[in-house]
C-alpha cells in the first residue's frame, strides 16, 4: 500500500512539474505575444499582476511604472 501511494506521488509530481515548465516553455518562447515588453513574471502567470494589485490597492500606479519602464505597449496577464 505504502509502495503504490509513494508511485501515484511521483507521477502527480511529475507531470505537474511537467506541466508547469511546458507552460512557462511556450509562453516565454512560443507564444505571439512573447515579443511585448513587459516583467518575466507578467509573461508567466496572472499571480504577477494579483500580487500587485494585492500589494498596495493601487494597481494603476505600477501598472503606469510599467509603461514608464517599457514603453507604450506592456504584457499584464490581468
């Protein structure tokens, strides 16, 4: 019973690890959208611009640090 547990374990592990560096794989390289401007984070996942607007409540000031950072055309994923 232990073994099988330990099994079902690894293969979870393994292909959401998997599926998590795929992901981050096609959005970083593949995607058309991966020449935007914009923070590594921003590019991989909605939890980048959740953790800002989390942060201080004030999201349209980073999101206007952005720009000033990237320019006109900036990647949020919001």
């Amino acid at each position: 019973m232990p073994e099988t547990l330990a099994r079902v374990l690894v293969v979870g592990l393994s292909f959401s690890i998997g599926l998590i560096l795929s992901t981050a794989a096609y959005r970083l390289c593949l995607h058309r959208l991966r020449n935007f401007p914009g923070p590594i984070g921003a590019k991989l996942s909605r939890f980048y611009a959740t953790a800002l607007a989390a942060k201080n409540i004030q999201y349209h000031l980073d999101v206007k640090e952005m720009h000033e950072k990237y320019g006109d055309f900036v990647k949020t994923r919001k």
